[in-house]
C-alpha cells in the first residue's frame, strides 16, 4: 500500500535510438502530489451567505465558496469537538462505545489505525498541526512533523478580563476589545500558518499543513471593530426559539457548556437581552476568522502556490445559537449536525454546489484519493470525489449520534432512537423537512408515520455499522 513520493528531480536513462546506436538521455521529472491546505473552525454554523444567510459578513469565506465546491448538507458524525475531529481524521464511525465525547483521543480509541495526517507523513509529506486540529494536543504525536498552538490565555485581551478568566472556571462569555487581531490567539494562528508557506515554499516537499481555528468557540471574544460590523437592533432570535412538547425531553439539554461563564443564570431560559448579545458575539467571531483565513489565502496566492494545493474548510459540528431555546452543540437536530464543508480543488471546483447527503467521516477518503494513494481498509467513510468530477451520487444518507441518540438522516427525513447497549430504542423522534425544515412537529408517535418508523429503525440498524454495539475491548481485539 506504501508509496512514497519523492520530490526531487530524478532521471531515469533510456535507451532509445537504434538507428544511431547512442543512448539518449531522457530526464523525467516525477509528478509531486497536490499540498493540502486544512483549514478546521470550531463550533462554525453553516450560517453564511453561500448557504443562503444574508447577514454575516465573511468575504473571505464567500470568495473561497466561489472556487471550490460547496457540500450544502455535510453532517458531523458527532457533534462534540474531540468526538469528532477524531473520527473525521481516522475516517471511522463513532460508535457506542467510540468516540464519546470531547476529551476523546483517536490514538486511545484506535490505535491500530492509521490517521490521515499519519498516512500522509508516512507517504513523504510535511505534516504541521497548528492551533485545534484534535482537541487534545497530545493526540497522534508521531503523526505530526510538528505541533504548534499559541501559549497563554488568548481568549481574553484585556487584562481585567484575564484576571476575571484566571479566578473562575471560564470567564466570561464575550469581550470586545479595541485591540489589533493578533492579540487573540486566532489571530497568532494565522501569522504562524502564513510562516509556514513561507518556509515550504523554498522546499520542494509536498504538505499538510492545518489550520485550526479557536473561534468561533465559546468565549465570544474577538477586536471590537469586528463587532461594529453588526447593528444590535438587528440581531433576533431565531424563528425556532421554542421547544415543542411532542419533542421528546430527552433532545433538550442544560446548555452546560454555557453555563460555565460568569454572568450566565445556572438555569432557566436566558434573556433576550443576553441571548441577543451572544448571537451578536457569535457573529463577530466568525468574521473575525474570517479575515484570518482571508489573510492565509491571501499568502498562498501570493506565493504562487494556489495551483499546487487543495484547500478544504470545515467546521467540527454545528452550534445552537438559540435553536430550540438550545446554546451549544451535545444534541441531534439538524443545527447540531449540519456543518459547513467546502474543498477548493485546482482545476476542478469553481463555485459548484451539490445537495448529496455527505458524511464527516467521507473527508478522510476523498483527501487521500485526490492525492493518488491507497484508502486503508480501516476507512469507514466514502470518498466524494465522483461529485468532484460532477458525476451524480446515489447516497442519500448519513449516520450521527450523541449519547444515547442515533440518527438517521435520509433524504428530508431525520429520524433519532434513543437507545440503550443492546441496542433496543427506548424513545424516537422523526421530522420530516420538506414540510418542517425547523424540526417543531415529532412524527414518530404519530399513528400515520408507524410503518415509516419501523422502516426507518431496521435502515437505522443496517447503516449505523457493523460495530456500532461491539465493546472496546472486543473491537481491538478482533
């Protein structure tokens, strides 16, 4: 499976010519793999213009989507961050025992796999982690050629904020400080990926070189004129901000993860007020790395090196900003689930979208095809480079889960059991969303949708993966 790459010009001698009975010397110079650029973003929504919203401003983003194409329903196999980056750079579903939860490790959970980064290390590219990739920085060390993320508490710029941040679990929530952007850590991130083109453009070696973005991830902190770009007299709640009594209790959850800042109530619904200044945050964020990954793209044009790298962004899941009166990710509606893909493939993508239902775990596969090597069999996902090529893919599905939840997602149908190790349901939750895209109206205890219910439970059985129900221990085992 093995094939390495050299990146060097190399000569092979051939004898050509009989009539002239003298060995022509021919120099062939071997074809070098295209560089990947791995652009990662915490906790970014697929709320931006190029998927309809109207109301960020995120230029970089929408000149990026202009070139690539644009993945309208990607879903995370997981929403929770460690979960997730773990099974999108192993390729492998998670399962129940697998991939739970954010502290998660993929080289803990699956040892014997073979991780992208690795595979592309072992095949003769420069492998640089910088900031987020995985969530915890000791993962998959012998993967990386390097590691590098920003020291020191660049979630807070201002030093009351620091001190506040420095005596409480999380500090607070947001901050909007008249400060240049490298103050924060998003903004360090850049100026060190913009370093490292500049350095692998002397050699001669193809890379993978990430960038892994903080932001938009709780605390909402970001330089003040990012803020600005938003009226508060705007922002509203969304359209969703409700939680429906068919909807089973166990979809809703504390939003823990909020709670942990200073100023948020320990339980209750929030404020409008509050929930507006977050969404506002929110949206200060994401142009604020906006305009890091502007500054990246940017570099790499400059230096000639667009042609020769593929570009791919991705955020890790999605992140409810008042959905279902919900913050945060940890559940299974689609604002949890849908994230923002994209892949910039010179030559090939120029602004295209497609609709095919995409899984996180299809990112793996298709990076190492588009590159010419092997997929190991470990590789659970489905390579999407057919859609590249603008053939029509017949996949219409995709499998996540959280906790107990397991969901199908089928055409317009999102189908969740709760189940338990047995793997027998013990509550269910069905919307249909070609009539209720907001997920407000459960159809499956609904005697009219019974037939599609058992239906979709044996689909759901037969998709979620041979070792869905299968312990840790037995898996390595095997």
């Amino acid at each position: 499976m093995k094939r390495l790459f050299v990146f060097v010009f190399s000569a092979s001698i051939l004898l050509l010519s009989c009539k002239s009975q003298k060995k022509e010397i021919v120099v062939t110079v071997s074809k070098k793999p295209k560089n990947i650029l791995f652009i990662a973003v915490d906790d970014l929504r697929p709320e931006l213009n190029f998927y309809g919203a109207n109301h960020i401003n995120s230029p970089n983003l929408d000149q990026l989507a202009k070139e690539s194409l644009v993945f309208e329903r990607a879903y995370c196999n997981i929403p929770v961050c460690g979960a997730s980056r773990a099974s999108l750079l192993t390729g492998m579903r998670p399962t129940r025992q697998r991939f739970i939860n954010h502290s998660t490790r993929a080289d803990v959970d699956v040892p014997q796999a073979i991780s992208l980064p690795k595979l592309l290390k072992q095949n003769g590219y420069r492998t640089i982690s910088n900031g987020k990739i995985y969530h915890n920085k000791k993962d998959d060390v012998a993967a990386w050629d390097e590691i590098w993320n920003a020291n020191g508490l660049w979630d807070f710029a201002l030093p009351e904020n620091q001190e506040i941040r420095k005596n409480t679990k999380r500090g607070l929530p947001f901050e909007a400080a008249n400060v240049h952007d490298s103050v924060y850590r998003d903004g360090k991130l850049a100026l060190k990926v913009i370093k490292d083109l500049q350095n692998l453009k002397k050699t001669n070696q193809a890379f993978f070189l990430t960038m892994g973005l903080a932001k938009p991830h709780l605390p909402f902190t970001a330089p003040k004129k990012y803020w600005d770009l938003y009226k508060k007299t705007n922002i509203k709640l969304p359209e969703s901000y409700v939680q429906p009594k068919t909807t089973p209790q166990k979809a809703f959850h504390n939003y823990g993860e909020l709670r942990q800042y200073e100023n948020i109530p320990k339980k209750g619904h929030l404020s409008e007020a509050l929930a507006k200044e977050l969404i506002h945050g929110y949206y200060a964020c994401v142009s604020y790395i906006d305009a890091q990954i502007g500054l990246v793209l940017d570099e790499l044009k400059r230096l000639e090196l667009e042609d020769d790298t593929i570009v791919i962004l991705w955020g890790d899941h999605g992140w409810n900003l008042g959905d279902h009166k919900l913050w945060s990710k940890h559940v299974t509606f689609e604002t949890a689930l849908r994230t923002p893909l994209m892949i910039k493939v010179p030559e090939k993508t120029k602004g295209q979208k497609t609709e095919t239902i995409t899984e996180y775990i299809d990112v793996y596969p298709s990076l190492v095809e588009l590159v010419g090597l092997e997929i190991p069999s470990s590789v659970d996902g489905k390579s999407f480079v057919p859609i590249i090529n603008g053939e029509i893919s017949k996949k219409d599905w995709a499998v996540s889960k959280f906790k107990d939840a397991v969901t199908l997602i089928k055409g317009d149908l999102f189908y969740t059991e709760w189940t338990n190790d047995d793997g027998i349901a013990y509550e269910r939750m069905l919307f249909d969303h070609k009539t209720d895209p907001l997920e407000l109206d459960n159809l499956a205890e609904k005697l009219a949708y019974q037939e599609k219910v058992k239906e979709l439970a044996i689909e759901l059985r037969a998709k979620w993966g041979k070792d869905f129900l299968v312990s840790t221990t037995s898996n390595l085992n095997d």
